[in-house]
C-alpha cells in the first residue's frame, strides 16, 4: 500500500542519486584527519559538498534557501540522508 521509503518516490535516474553517488568517491580523509573532539560534531565534509554543488546546479546559491530545500525536498533529504543541514551559526 505505502512505500516503505519515502525515497522510493524519487525516480531511479533522479540527479540527487548522481551526485550522491559520485560525491561518494571523492576523498575527504585529510579534512577529516584535521578534526579535532571539542565542540559540536561536524557535518561530514563529502555530504557537505555534495548539498552544495547539487544546489549550485539548480541555480541556489542562498545558504538559508540551501538550508530549506534540504529540510524540505525529498532530492535534499536524500542527498542529506534525512539529517537537517544548518549553515546558521550556533
């Protein structure tokens, strides 16, 4: 009756699964070596670029219009893996 993924939803061949799929090689193990354990956690930086080129390449540019699409658009969610992207400063 319903589908078990929201994601489902979603054609196969939609851009979001490209760019999650392609940023998913890239290697951001040196960024990540600089880490340090005090303060809050931080967004792994391979999901952080890919929200960012896929809303470049939709023409969204605003962090706040980023930050929105990705809470509320099933292609943001998915590249975002359902967690809620903030570019506010905390």
């Amino acid at each position: 009756m319903f589908r078990a993924n929201v994601f489902d939803l979603l054609p196969e061949d939609h851009d979001c699964f490209l760019y999650r799929e392609l940023f998913a090689q890239l290697d951001t193990s040196e960024v990540e070596a600089q880490y340090r354990p005090q303060g809050q956690r931080a967004y792994p930086p391979r999901q952080i670029v890919t929200i960012l080129i896929h809303a470049y390449s939709h023409g969204v540019f605003s962090s706040r219009e980023i930050e929105k699409r990705e809470a509320e658009l099933r292609p943001g969610q998915a590249i975002a893996e359902k967690k809620q992207i903030s570019f506010a400063d905390t």
